[in-house]
C-alpha cells in the first residue's frame, strides 16, 4: 500500500502514515527499509498490519522544506561492536479479545496473509465461551418455549449455537490456514483435518508451532517484525 508520511518516527512518539486507503499507521524507524529515515511529506510504501505500517520503503525524498528543518530523530549513539549472533525480537500482541473480533469481522474470509500463535488461539479460547454462552441461552428459551418432554427429559432446540457454529465455518478454517502459512506451510494441510484420528492431531501441533521470522511468499511475520537483537529470545 502506498501513503504519506505525515510526522517522522522520534522520541517524542511513533511516526504516522496516511494510507491510501484514508487511514492513518503508526511506524517505527526500526520498519523502514534500506536505511532510509522517513520525514514528512515524503511517499511510501508499506504494508499494513492492523494499525501498524510495516516493511517501509521510501519511494522519494522528502519536499525540500521539510528537509532542511527535519533534526535528527535520535541522538547518536556511542559505536558499539556488531553482535556475534541475533535473535528476532516478538512484537506486542494486539490482545486476545481484539483477534477474536478482528477474526469474525475484518478476516473473516481473509485466507491470505499470516496469522501469529496468539491470534488462532485468541480466536478459538473466545469461540469456546461464545459456544458455552450460546447452549445455555438455547437451553433456557428452549424450556421456557418448550417445556420438556412427557419422560421429563427437557426439549433443548439448540438454534443459537447451530447459527453461531455456521457463522464460524469460514472464519475458523481462514486463520487456521494463515496460521499454517505463519510457519511457511501450504493451507492445504488443513486437509489433514479429514484424515480419521491421526490428522486433526498432526494439524493441532502445527497450531502450536511459534511463528517464522523471516518474510516468506505470504508476506512479513506478524509475530516478528524483523528487527534483531542479541541477547532477547522469545
């Protein structure tokens, strides 16, 4: 996607884009690529991950003005040998509750595209209370609808959990093939699904499997966002 820096990466506070697409992205220096330090007014191209721009790259320099006014975003830092090793440094989750939603509105047939372990398993720990919730609300109006049958046994229509666990079809199978693609892996194993016994426990390892750091053809680590350090592990 392409944009507009509207206010440089600094101390004072992450940096802000305009997508083309009307909305604004907050970024950090550390997301932009081949060295650049973005300035305001200056076009880009990045690509969004929820509210966050990420993999910037610098399609011109930044007006003249801004320029000559810009400062240096970061005092300079005393010069430091390079590391003997790096490890990829976990961004922040966005919350359990937020990739839930996220997961039944904006992605809800989003089959492209990565999703980390903590989105599948925000997603699925809210479906299981939403299922809980549903079977009691259908228990309850199914006797007061219903009452229960002539051995005593109650009539339980479950109408809100049938509706909800269709909704759920298309979501559900879309992030676990995003999660599959998060470790490099064809969505298609999420065919293993039908192979009796053996295939749902093959394809809930993969579930628990941590993400790939490096940017594969589905597009950057949601979890990683390329940055290094050495001595953070996650």
């Amino acid at each position: 996607m392409r944009g507009e820096v509207l206010k440089a990466d600094s101390p004072d506070g992450a940096g802000l884009i305009l997508g083309e697409d009307g909305r604004r992205y907050q970024f950090s220096q550390v997301q932009v690529r081949n060295g650049s330090v973005l300035q305001a007014g200056q076009t880009v191209d990045f690509v969004s991950m929820g509210e966050e721009a990420r993999d910037i790259y610098a399609l011109g320099a930044a007006p003249a003005a801004a320029q000559a006014a810009a400062a240096t975003p970061y005092p300079a830092a005393p010069s430091m040998p390079a590391p003997a090793y790096a490890a990829p440094v976990p961004q922040p989750s966005d919350g359990l509750w937020t990739y839930f939603i996220r997961t039944l509105t904006k992605n809800f047939a989003q089959f492209n595209g990565r999703a980390r372990r903590a989105e599948y398993w925000g997603y699925f720990l809210f479906v299981i209370i939403a299922y809980v919730v549903f079977f009691i609300a259908d228990v309850v109006l199914s006797l007061a609808l219903y009452g229960t049958a002539s051995n005593g046994d109650p009539n339980i229509i479950p109408v809100l959990t049938a509706l909800f666990w269709l909704y759920n079809i298309l979501p559900g199978l879309s992030i676990t093939v995003r999660r599959l693609h998060d470790q490099d892996l064809s969505g298609w194993l999420v065919l293993l699904n039908f192979i009796p016994y053996v295939g749902g426990f093959i394809l809930l390892v993969f579930m628990f499997m941590d993400s790939k750091p490096a940017t594969n053809k589905h597009g950057p680590s949601p979890k990683y966002a390329g940055a290094m350090t050495a001595d953070t592990f996650a």
